[in-house]
C-alpha cells in the first residue's frame, strides 16, 4: 500500500492509500479531490488531470510516453515536473509518494 500525499491548490494536503495498479487520478476521484478534473476519465487526452511530481518521486513510475510530452506542451502551467496523473501507476511500494495537484477547473 502507497502512501500518496496530494498538495492541493488550495494549499492544504490529503494522504490517501492507494493500492498497487490504481492511478494517481483515479485515487484523487475516488476521494472527492479537488484539483483533478480527468474529463476525458484517463485517456490521455485532455490533461485536466495535471500534477507536479518532485524528481525524487519520479522514478515509482514509467517515463512520460510522446502522447503525454505533446499534451503538458500545451499547459500554461507546465514545468519539468509536470505529469498527467491518469499515467502514474501505483506500484508496489510502501513509499510515501508526493504529488503538487494543478488545478485544472
Ligand atoms: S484524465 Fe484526461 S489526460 Fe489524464
């Protein structure tokens, strides 16, 4: 079970256990989170589900496929942390994983 600590916009934080091959987005909407919208409901194709994740918690998860690095290119917010949520992938780890949630209403 992973520990994942969401940074919401509006500053306060939520830690949720979330199970091995759930996604970051979908714990988030499970648990009525604000800040990830995932309209397209994790398709990778419209990138309300964006979240900042620290380099050192990006090695949990696969490297950004071109379709994720061509939808972020198109978020005034973006940055070198920028992730689509719907594509992290919990693994299995106890870690305590971090993640800054855009907010992507
Ligand atoms: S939910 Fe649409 S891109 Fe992630």
């Amino acid at each position: 079970m992973t520990k994942v600590i969401y940074h919401l916009p509006d500053g306060t934080t939520q830690q949720i256990d979330v199970d091995p091959g759930e996604t970051i987005m979908n714990a988030s909407l499970r648990n009525n989170l604000p800040g990830i919208v995932a309209e397209c409901g994790g398709s990778c194709a419209c990138a309300t589900c964006h979240v900042h994740l620290p380099q050192e918690h990006s090695h949990h998860f696969a490297e950004p496929t071109d379709e994720e690095t061509d939808l972020i290119a198109y978020l005034d917010a973006a940055d070198d942390d920028s992730r689509l949520s719907c594509q992290l992938v919990i693994g299995n780890s106890d870690d305590e994983i971090h993640v800054h949630v855009a907010d992507s209403r």
